[in-house]
C-alpha cells in the first residue's frame, strides 16, 4: 500500500529510530490571496542532538498542507535511503544444499490408459 500520509510516515520513522520530530517552517508565501502558493522546509535533527539538521526537505504547494507533505516525503525519501539494506548470504562454495526432487518422464507414475 503506498503512503498517502507523508508527515504521519515521517513521524513514525522517526519515532522508531529514537529521533526527535521533524520540523515545519512556512519560509515564503506568495502570490495573491486567492491563489498563494506557500513554501515550507521540513528538518530532521541528527542523533545525538547537534542541533544541527541532518537534512531540510523544502517543497512549494498551494496550500501549507501540501507544501508540508511533499517536504516530508522528501525527508522520509533521505532517510530511506540512508538505512542499510539487508545483505543477501550467500552460499558457500561446496555447501550442502536441499536436493530439489526433479520430475521426468522417466520417473513420473503411469498410468494406463483406458478407452
């Protein structure tokens, strides 16, 4: 299921690594005032606190919501990248290995035909 609630996944990723929670600022709102257009930058602090962000997503919407959202995606996006992934293991050379029963024609039941 994709994500649909960018801020809320933040949220939670953050949550689960022991990190505080991401920052929103409203940094620019432009245009007039039935169709604005607002830019918001979104932080995620480094462990342990510098007080320093780790990375700002910034994104423009045309409600603050939207803005919000596209900013946390764009962190949640960082952070996703930046976890390790899992190494497959691989087989060592001459291991045992489960025998895989194969069928043939050889080796298939018959049975007799009628009719």
């Amino acid at each position: 299921m994709p994500v649909m609630d960018f801020k809320s996944a933040l949220q939670e990723s953050l949550q689960a690594s022991g990190r505080p929670q991401a920052s929103y600022v409203l940094v620019k709102e432009a245009g007039p005032e039935h169709s604005k257009t607002f830019t918001v930058e979104a932080g995620c602090i480094r462990l342990p606190d510098t007080g320093k962000a780790e990375f700002t997503g910034r994104a423009e919407g045309s409600t603050k919501k939207k803005a919000e959202q596209d900013a946390a995606r764009q962190v949640l996006e960082h952070l996703l990248r930046r976890q390790p992934r899992p190494t497959p293991k691989r087989r060592e050379i001459g291991a045992a290995s489960t025998p895989v029963p194969m069928t043939t024609s050889s080796n298939r039941a018959r049975t007799p035909r009628t009719g």
